[in-house]
C-alpha cells in the first residue's frame, strides 16, 4: 500500500513514454513518406527552363546558411506553352543571386503534374507546398 503512489507515477511516466515515442515515429514515418513521394516524383521529372517572377525568401529555421524561398516562375511546358506556377525550394544562401526576379532558371517539373517544379541545381532542396 505504501508503494502504491509510485507505482502510479511509474505507469504514468510509461504512458507517457509510450504515447510521445509513437507520435515520434508517426512523425518520421509521414516525413520519409513524403521523401519517398518526392524523391520518385523527380526521378520521372523533365528539364525545362522557367523565368523568375518573384521570389520571397524567409527564414528555415536553425539552418543559418539555407533559407527557404517561395518562387513563382513563368515556366515553358512540354507543350511548349508557358504557364505560371509557385513552389517552396530550401536554397543555399550563397545562391540567392540566381532567384532574382527576371533572371532564368534550369528547372525539373513533374510528368504528372505540372505544378510540382523541382530545382535542377545541387544548391536547391524541393520543399512541400502544404495546401
């Protein structure tokens, strides 16, 4: 009976345990989930060229030498029309001369689907739009 009030303390502290390691791996397990889904995506991706719009570039959290940067590009598709589109690249921040408005760009975009443009340069990281 005297033991009964850490014993309660322990099952908590085991629950709790429990609960944060599996919110943990469900994390993990959506975030290479999404990797998985991009990594294919711009494995089937066709090159084309894209001519910069705009660009806001912010913050990506600890990573001091990256930042993240909203694009919205003018890009010639494979019909050889021209289209508008966004997308979210972490850039290195030594690159940011390249997203100025105006210049143009080397780009990946999706077969499937249009919209989802992958950066063709090794200084750029695709980043999920979430909608």
């Amino acid at each position: 009976m005297k033991y009964l009030p850490y014993a309660i303390i322990l099952a908590v502290i085991i629950l709790v345990t429990g609960i944060f390691i599996k919110i943990i791996r469900k994390r993990l397990q959506i975030n290479l989930n999404n990797q998985r889904e991009i990594n294919q995506g711009e494995i089937t991706a066709y090159f084309s060229n894209a001519l910069i719009l705009n660009c806001v570039a912010g913050i990506a959290g600890e990573q001091a030498s990256q930042v993240r940067a909203r694009l919205t590009l003018q890009i010639t598709g494979k019909d050889n029309k021209d289209y508008t589109a966004e997308t979210l690249w972490l850039v290195d921040i030594t690159a940011l001369d390249y997203l100025k408005p105006g210049n143009s760009i080397s780009v990946k975009i999706n077969y499937d689907d249009p919209n989802l443009i992958y950066p063709s340069a090794p200084w750029a990281k695709y980043l999920r739009i979430e909608k």
